[in-house]
C-alpha cells in the first residue's frame, strides 16, 4: 500500500478533463465547444492543463491507458519539430 495517502486522488476538473480526452469527437469544432461548454474552459487553457495532468502520476493512476496514449502522441509531435 501507499505510503502516501489523503491528497493524492485527482480534483473534479483533473478528472473531467481527462473523462473528455477519453470521448471521440465527430468534425472540426466539436472538442473545442465541448471544453468551452461542459468545463468552461478557453481551449489554450484546457490544453494547457491537460499537458501538465500528464506529468502528474496521480493522472497516470486515475486513468493510465489514456494518460500513456496522450503522453505518446505528445512525444511524437515534440520528436517531429
């Protein structure tokens, strides 16, 4: 078991930012409307938090197969510039 106990469950919007990278999203747009309305986010900011959730290892706890599927694609794209 973990020593580390208490603080280390993700807070509701970590959670439902990575609930909404899980979902499929059907033409251009579609994402960005759903961040805007369902988070309340502006999209520069929802990515900006995503991409610091996926260097936080309770994200990779909560949801490892998305956490390590986005941190490839990341990976991919930094290896690409």
């Amino acid at each position: 078991m973990d020593e580390d106990t208490g603080d280390e469950r993700l807070g509701r919007r970590e959670r439902d930012i990575l609930a909404l990278e899980r979902r499929g999203f059907s033409g251009p747009g579609a994402k960005e409307r759903a961040i805007r309305e369902e988070l309340g986010l502006a999209p520069v900011r929802y990515f900006q938090l995503l991409n610091a959730l996926l260097d936080d290892p309770r994200a990779l706890s909560h949801d490892p197969v998305t956490v390590n599927r986005l941190r490839r694609i990341r990976d991919t794209r930094r290896a690409e510039r």
